[in-house]
C-alpha cells in the first residue's frame, strides 16, 4: 500500500478529502473516541432535548399540509 505525503492529499479535491475523512471517521472504534466533559454534557443536553421533542413530530403530510397553507 502507497503512503500519501500531506502535500499530496491537500491536492485532493474537495470531495476526494471528505471520502477520506469519513472513511477514516468511520474506522475508528467508539473506545478510540474520547470526548471532553464539555462534550459530554453537550451531548447529554442534546439527547434529552431529543427524547423530550420527540412527542412534538408530525408527519411529512402535516408539514406539507401546513407549508402549502402558509404559501396560500
């Protein structure tokens, strides 16, 4: 396998970049990620706002429905 210099991946294009950066992303293990406890508690927060909004969903035909309303 060839080994690619920096100089040569900052050549990539755009989209070649984000390929790799998501593959890379997704090889490493959820134990290699180690998040802050800044991180946590944002984490935290964002799930229970989650799980909490989640009796507020409509469906795609409501949302439509509405959208068309307003625009009428």
């Amino acid at each position: 396998m060839k080994t690619a210099s920096r100089a040569e991946l900052l050549h990539l294009s755009a989209a070649e970049r984000l390929a790799l950066l998501s593959e890379l992303w997704d090889s490493l293990a959820d134990a290699e990620i180690h998040l802050t406890a800044a991180q946590e508690n944002e984490f935290e927060r964002r799930l229970a706002s989650f799980v909490g909004d989640r009796g507020d969903e409509v469906t795609w035909e409501q949302l439509k429905a509405e959208l068309q309303q307003r625009h009428s």
